[in-house]
C-alpha cells in the first residue's frame, strides 16, 4: 500500500517556530500583560475583550496573514464560518472526490451549498470541472489526506484553482497546522481554518487567518458578546502555539521510528506499517490475521487511550490505539478487520511496540 504523508517539519524548525510564535507575542503585548488572564466582554468601539484582539494580531504575524479571527466551535466553527464569508446559500463549491470529512458535510449541508467534485491530485482535472462549471463560487481544500491514496500539494491545488479562475479558497487545516512549513493562507489560500485545541489550546476555540476582506465579514456578523472568545481564552490559545510544533516535531519523529522498526520485522504478525494522514499524521499498522478489533480492546487494557479527545489536545498523553478514520474506512470498508492507527501522542517508539506486542500476544492466546 502506497501512502503520500504530508512532511512534517524537523525538530529545529520547529524550535524556529517556536522561537517565531514568542516574538511575535513580545510585539503586541507588555510583558506585564502577558502575565494576567486577560479581561472580558464586549468592549465599547471594539466589541470584543482588548487581550484577544491583541492575540489575534500575533496570530496574524505569525502565519504571514492580514488578519486573524477567533471564533467558538473549533475547527468545525472556523470552517462554517469561512465558507459564510465567501458564498451564499445555493452557491456551488468545489471540493475533492474523496470522501468529505463528516463534520465538514455537515456544514456543506446547514449553509444550503451544492458541490462540484474534482480530482485534487490531478491537476488537469481540476482545469477540467473549473471549465465546466462556471458556477462554481469557492473552492475548499483539505490539508490532510481523505484517502490514502491521496497525494496532492496544497500549493499547486491553490494556484490551479485561482488561475482558472480567481474564486476563494477555503483551507481545512485541521491536523496539519504548526506540523508542516506553510498554514492554508501562506500557501495562497484567502482564509484558512483550524482548531486550537489540536495546539494544546482551550477546548471549542477554532482560528482563521487570510485576508482581511473576508474576516472583516465574519467580525461584522460576529457581534454577538456570547460568541467572542474572552481573554483568558485568546491567551489560553497562545500558550498553546508556543509549546505545540516542538511537541507535535518529536511526536513526528518517534513516528518515523515506529514504521521503520515495525517494516523492519520488529513484530511477527505485522503484514506492514506505513505513515499517513488520516487524519493526523499517524501510524497505520496492517495485521497479517483480521485482528484489528480485538488488538484495539486489548491495548487500552494496556494503558493506551481508546478514542481521540481532540486529537492531539492537551489531553492526549498517552498513546492512541483508535480505528482507522471514517473517510478511510468509507473508501474500504474492510480496512476495519485488519488495520489500525496509533498516535504515540507523547509516549516514546519503546512504549507503543511494547503495548502493540503484548496486545497481540493476548489476542492471539485466545485463539
């Protein structure tokens, strides 16, 4: 099985990142400010608390963009969100053939929007459906993989779609951001979107970034003192950013190991073991029997976590032992009997062999 992982920035970079996110923070706020839990409510000729504008402002510095929006409902609000700035109800968006990320189909149905589908990994196929259907109004594009065979650049998706026609474009960049060099807008994208809470941030916290024209939308309808997100939040979420691309670099890395170790031979009963986005950068582990289900049952019997709080919050310590994703498990039904995923989170390579071994010595003792 071929698989396209999206790659992951090194522990330096990561370290430059860090270093950027800090800087940035020093640039907006004094240092005495940094050191509250911000204020709250709406205030008068800014509707909205002074330390979240102010960490929006960093955000905006830190991923090269015009502007930053916070918004409640975490990657999913921030995804809604966008796709109302750019279209209206009827309009048509164009998305990838794979299967959509369910939450995402949710929106797509809640804003009345009809879809046109095309092959993001061609490109002269996305030349194709832009020319024919001029309705098309907005495109929205998926940093992550929806099916494995997935391998397309977000770049070049971007700069196709805009010289075919100059519509904007919406990135989903939730599992991606902070773990790759560029975010949706670095890449050309007018807004894109992402949760903090997978950056260590507050839990329903969802961001944007990109150009001012269309955030200066969602500010305008965005008035609502119950929607702003306070100030304890905003800085919540830039403490987050600050120690998220080291650990999400050393997560990558412990990764790299584990698919060597387990193609090396390392386990017995291992078919293969390759790393793909699905939707975070993960481990997919093959079994030679249909032993995945009972695997899943024993391992969080060991001590790994059963099922994604965020995946990747601020929760999330010990490994993942979890299913395969939805849009994977919809492209082939019957990758659930025999594959798994595993997200060492912040454990090291030597635990999860250690918890992967002895569940498929438990399973195989029952057989």
């Amino acid at each position: 099985m071929k698989t396209y992982p999206l790659n992951s920035i090194s522990i330096e970079e990561a370290q430059a990142l860090q270093f950027k996110v800090v800087d940035c923070i020093t640039r907006e706020f004094a240092g005495h400010e940094f050191l509250t839990c911000g204020d709250l409510g709406v205030v008068p000729g800014l509707n909205k608390p002074v330390t979240t504008q102010k960490a929006e402002k960093v955000i905006a510095r830190v991923f090269d963009a015009e502007k930053s929006l916070l918004v409640r409902g975490a990657g999913t609000g921030a995804i809604r969100y966008a796709l109302f700035a750019v279209m209206k109800a009827g309009e048509t968006l164009l998305i990838h053939t794979s299967p959509v990320y369910s939450t995402t189909q949710t929106t797509v149905d809640m804003l009345g929007l009809k879809t046109v589908r095309a092959d993001f990994n061609d490109l002269s196929d996305i030349r194709r459906v832009m020319g024919e259907h001029p309705e098309i109004r907005a495109a929205l594009v998926q940093y992550t993989r929806q099916s494995i065979g997935d391998s397309y650049d977000m770049e070049e998706v971007i700069r196709t779609i805009k010289e075919c026609r100059n519509i904007p474009v919406v990135t989903d960049d939730n599992y991606a951001v902070m773990k790759v060099k560029k975010n949706g807008s670095q890449c050309g994208a007018d807004l894109a979107c992402f949760s903090t809470f997978k950056l260590l941030g507050p839990e329903g916290i969802g961001c944007i970034t990109g150009k001012a024209e269309y955030i200066d939308i969602l500010i305008k309808h965005h008035y609502s003192g119950g929607c702003q997100t306070q100030g304890h939040e905003a800085l919540e979420v830039l403490r987050g950013m600050v120690y998220a691309p080291v650990a999400l670099a050393i997560q990558a890395a412990v990764n790299d190991r584990l698919a060597a170790r387990l193609r090396g031979g390392e386990l017995p009963g291992v078919k293969d073991a390759f790393l793909a986005n699905a939707q975070s950068k993960v481990l997919l582990v093959e079994f030679e029997e249909p032993i995945a289900e009972q695997v899943l049952k024993e391992a969080e019997k060991l001590g790994a976590a059963p099922n994604p709080v965020g995946a990747e919050s601020r929760y999330e310590i010990v490994p993942m032992f979890y299913r395969v994703s939805g849009t994977f498990r919809a492209a082939d039904p019957g990758i659930t009997k025999r594959m798994i995923r595993i997200n060492p989170m912040r454990s090291g390579d030597d635990t999860v062999i250690r918890i992967l071994k002895e569940a498929m010595e438990r399973v195989r003792g029952c057989f």
